[in-house]
C-alpha cells in the first residue's frame, strides 16, 4: 500500500487485507495513533459480521459491465425527469403577452 496518510488504512487493516509489510508499519502508526486505535476497534464488528455472512461469493463474468450499465441507465433516467421537470415549470411560468 503506497501511501503517505496513514489513517485512512486503519479499515484494510481491521479486516486483514493489508500485506505484511503494511501491517507492521501500520502497527506501529497505531501504537502512537489513539484516533486509529479506536477506529480499529470500531471496525471489529464489521469484521466480525462478515465472517458470519458466510464465505465470499464469486460475482461472476460481466459484474463491473453491468453495474456499469445500471448506473449509467440511472444517470440516464434522473436526466431525463430532471429536463421533463424544467419543460414543465418553464412551460407553467411562461405566460403569452397580450
């Protein structure tokens, strides 16, 4: 993990996903961090309840195309009520001079 700030390890850290070498120079941040110290701590529980969820499951081929699709269609769709919106109100306030 190449980075300068160190706090914002503390999650990878208090799920073991950081390497070996991360995990003694994050170790010894924490020794002299209170703040990370109690974030550790904090992120126990998460740890805890995803070893109860049971084991990872794999997403299968396509998973990032299609979430990548699905945002796009919901990108898509907010635009579209967001300009219907405006026609709207443009059309409500817009009266004919007589």
């Amino acid at each position: 993990m190449q980075t300068t700030e160190p706090h914002i390890r503390v999650g990878a850290y208090a799920l073991g996903v950081l390497g070996s070498a991360d995990t003694f120079r994050f170790e010894e941040h924490l020794a002299d961090c209170p703040r990370c110290r109690l974030r550790a701590g904090e992120f126990a529980g998460v740890r805890d309840g995803l070893a109860e969820a049971g084991p990872p499951v794999d997403p299968g081929p396509g998973l990032a195309e299609r979430l990548t699709a699905a945002v796009a269609a919901g990108r898509r769709r907010a635009r579209v009520l967001a300009n219907k919106h405006t026609l709207q109100l443009s059309s409500e306030t817009v009266q004919p001079v007589r």
